[in-house]
C-alpha cells in the first residue's frame, strides 16, 4: 500500500498530476526532480538539453521535449517556451501568451503538439481537430475578438502563429527548496502510510467507530 497509494491518490487529484523522467536534466520550481513527482497547480517544469518528460493527470497526458518550459495548470499547460505534445481525452488546453489551443470536441481523443520557439507558435493536429484562440491583449469587444480570431486546425493539418502578447517570464511559484522536497519519493511514500493509517483507522478494527455510522 505504501507503493500504491501515493501514486493513486496523486493521479485522482484534479489539481495534481504525476510527472515522470530520466531524473537527470529536469526542474521542478528549479529543483531537480527524481524519477517520479508529484506536482500541482502552478508548477514550473523545465527540460534541459537532451532531457525529457512526461506529465500524466486523469484523461491527459503530455510529453514535454529538452529544452521547454511549461507550468502545470489543473486543467491546461501554460507553455513559456519550447514544444510538448499533448493527449487528451477531458479537453485539456496549452496556453501560449494570449494564444490558447483547445482541442475541438473536449471529450474525445486528441492529439496534437505545439511548438514556441521565437515568439512562432505552431500547431499540429495528429487526431481529431483543435482550435487556435487568439484574443488581443486589450479589447473592448472579447467576444467579437475572439470569434474573429478563432481558426481549426484539422487532423493531419498544421498551422502557425505570432505570439503577438507574451507575458512575462514564468517564475516558480513554491518556495526554493520545498518543491523538492514535497516532491520527492519519501514525500510520496509517507502520504502513502499516512493515507494507510486513517483508512485502517476506520475499517480495521472491530470496536466502535469514529463516528456513528452504526445504528
């Protein structure tokens, strides 16, 4: 249970994710990261040269490609720089600067890659289709902007475009030192025991429970 749980628990986690690598050439909030880690919200993941990873949440997955820099949102990747791909079957979204990929049916299979690299932004539908939504950083109609800025990227098609309104750099959100270590595998094997414990304190015992469930 102590190998089990944590993985389980972190996956059923909708603001929470595995992240998965090679442990040589990988960030966590600028630490790095073993084998196996969990993240959260506003994690920043970042590949180095010839380094990849790998983040797996329910219903999603995404490859992130050496030299990336993407923060982990629970329900899109907010991408500063690089390329990553991305299947999804629960809608999930890459996000670069005011230009946002959203796959075309949200509750089917999708897969596609994007790729920023000096300020280009490129999408490739690999199945199924996925919009590009471009919104201009300062509107007084957003509605109308973003329909008159909204184009399909079909399965096998590829389009690009001018990231027009990046945002500043992405910094880590968690303090020096304490991703590192809520990520690490000790972290994740003791939230195992602990989860252990409380389930154990209420189903393995045959005295009176907790709490009076029992007529």
């Amino acid at each position: 249970m102590t190998v089990i749980l944590p993985v389980s628990v972190f996956a059923d986690n909708p603001n929470g994710a595995i992240l998965h690598s090679n442990g040589q050439g990988v960030l966590v909030n600028g630490n790095s990261a073993p084998a196996s880690a969990a993240i959260f919200a506003n994690d920043l993941i970042q590949t180095q040269k010839a380094s990849s990873a790998r983040i797996e949440v329910t219903g999603s997955a995404a490859t992130i490609d050496p030299e990336t820099v993407v923060q982990f949102q629970s329900e899109e990747l907010v991408l500063d720089h690089g390329s990553l791909a991305v299947y999804t079957r629960t809608g999930m979204r890459v996000r670069i600067g005011c230009i946002t990929i959203i796959p075309v049916n949200p509750s089917g299979e999708t897969l596609y890659e994007v790729t920023d690299r000096d300020g280009q932004v490129t999408v490739h539908a690999s199945r199924d289709d996925v919009y590009i939504d471009a919104k201009e950083k300062q509107s007084k109609d957003v509605q109308n902007s973003s329909r008159s800025k909204r184009e399909v990227v079909h399965e096998g098609e590829q389009k690009s475009r001018g990231e027009k309104c990046a945002g500043a750099p992405m910094k880590a959100q968690n303090t020096p030192g304490v991703g590192a270590l809520m990520n690490s595998r000790w972290a994740l094997i003791g939230g195992g025991i602990a989860a252990a414990l409380v389930t154990c304190l209420g189903l393995c015992h045959d005295d009176d429970p907790i709490s009076p469930w029992k007529p």
